[in-house]
C-alpha cells in the first residue's frame, strides 16, 4: 500500500499577502505534503512558494492560468508526472479550468491529480440572473475525468464555491465522494476565515477533497493554522491522508 498526504488551498491572490506570507511559508514546511493544490495563485505567492518547498517540483504549463490561477506542487522524489494539462470549463474567468496531472510514483502505481475553482457565487452574471455556472461547470468536469479508467485513483481537490451542487454532480456523474463523508465526518467550513475576510455573510463548507478509484480516505482534516496573529487566506485549507 501506498500512503500520500495533499492539501489544498485558495491562497487569495495577493490581498494582505503582507500580512500572510510567513505563515504561508510556515505551514506549507510544517506539514510537508507530498501534494500540494493552490488555488487563486500569483507571481508574487509562487515565487515564495517555490523557495520555501525546494524539495518539490511545481507543474507549469504553457496555459497562463499556471501562474495566475491554480498549480499543483509535488515532492520530487515522490513521483514522475506523465502527464498534465489545462481542461477549459465553461466560466466568465478566462484563465481558469481544470488542472490535472497525471503521475507515476516510486511504487509503479499511477494516479490522477486535478485542483479547480469553480465561478463565485457573486459574480456579475449570477448575482443578476440567479442562474449558476458551477452546475455546468460540475458537468463539464465529470464528463472529462470520466475519460480515464474509473479505477484509476483519482483525485479532485479546489474551490467549489458551492456546498452542494459540485459535489452532487460530481458524486452522481463521476462516482466521486467526498473525504470527510467516506470517514463519516461532517464537511467542515472553510469559508471564511474571519480574521482577514469581510463576508461574513457567507459561512460554506466549499473547499473540497474528493476521490475515485483505488484510493481510500484514512484522515481527512481541515487545520486552522495561524501563528503571531497571521492566517493563511480568507479560506481554511483541506487536507487527507489517502492510500492507494
């Protein structure tokens, strides 16, 4: 059996990034994921981020959306990467989609890999229309991993900015489930973290880890992590401890 730890996070692009990047830099050497998914990333962000992770390899590709939405960091001695790439999904953020890889690690297994935002509740469109993009969004994203062999470990972390309908479609078209709800636990909330963020008004268990395949949940979690009055984002990360 094959053990790997991931974690994911929307690093908020760069607002009172002043305020958060020591404790960025601290919880990422801290707890050493073989895996990490980034959402909402920048220039700014991923130059600390590849400083203070020199024993992990990021994934770019030619997509601008690599370096100024999400990346997927990965321990080099962890695996190979097989694969990568950017799949669009039907959304007014032009840099965003799904970003998957493909890896083989040391002990021959091969998994897939992906992260994602999914549309704000807020946006322009929603907030005039009340009509959702993260519906089709869901949709979109289930048809393409549906591509790869259902047995396949494969793994969905990100940004659903929804609390039930992603996950609902995804769990219905794509056979995915949720970590916390394969160990019998509550999906916790992850937005917002209050110290930093002004949207008070939203309380949402939106920051997901979801998985198909030959792969179990053994823990999954959601730390606060702060230190000397810093916190990480405005949302709270998700982490799972998973075996193939």
């Amino acid at each position: 059996m094959t053990k790997i730890s991931i974690t994911s996070l929307n690093l908020w692009n760069t607002e009172h990034w002043s305020q958060r990047e020591t404790c960025v830099v601290s919880f990422v050497q801290t707890y050493q994921s073989d895996i990490y998914c980034f959402q909402e990333v920048r220039s700014e962000s991923l130059a600390v981020l590849d400083s203070a992770l020199p024993s992990h390899q990021r994934i770019q590709g030619k997509e601008p959306g690599w370096t100024c939405e999400s990346t997927i960091y990965l321990k080099k001695d962890f695996c190979k990467v097989i694969d990568f790439g950017l799949f669009p999904l039907t959304m007014p953020e032009i840099h965003r989609g799904l970003f998957w890889i493909r890896i083989q690690l040391s002990s021959g297994k091969e998994m897939v890999v992906c992260t994602m935002h999914l549309t704000h509740q807020l946006n322009a469109d929603e907030a005039r229309t009340g009509v959702s993009y993260r519906h089709q969004q869901a949709h979109e994203v289930a048809s393409f991993l549906n591509r790869f062999d259902k047995n396949l470990p494969t793994v969905i972390c990100g940004d659903f900015n929804d609390p039930i309908h992603p996950s609902r479609i995804l769990q219905e078209k794509g056979d995915f489930r949720d970590v916390f709800s394969l160990l019998g636990l509550p999906a916790p909330i992850t937005f917002p973290c209050p110290f930093l963020s002004d949207e008070l008004f939203l309380v949402e268990a939106i920051d997901r880890i979801m998985i198909r395949g030959a792969v179990r949940a053994l823990i999954a979690t959601s730390p606060h992590f702060h230190m000397g009055g810093q916190v990480l984002s405005d949302h709270w990360p998700v982490m799972a401890m998973l075996e193939l």
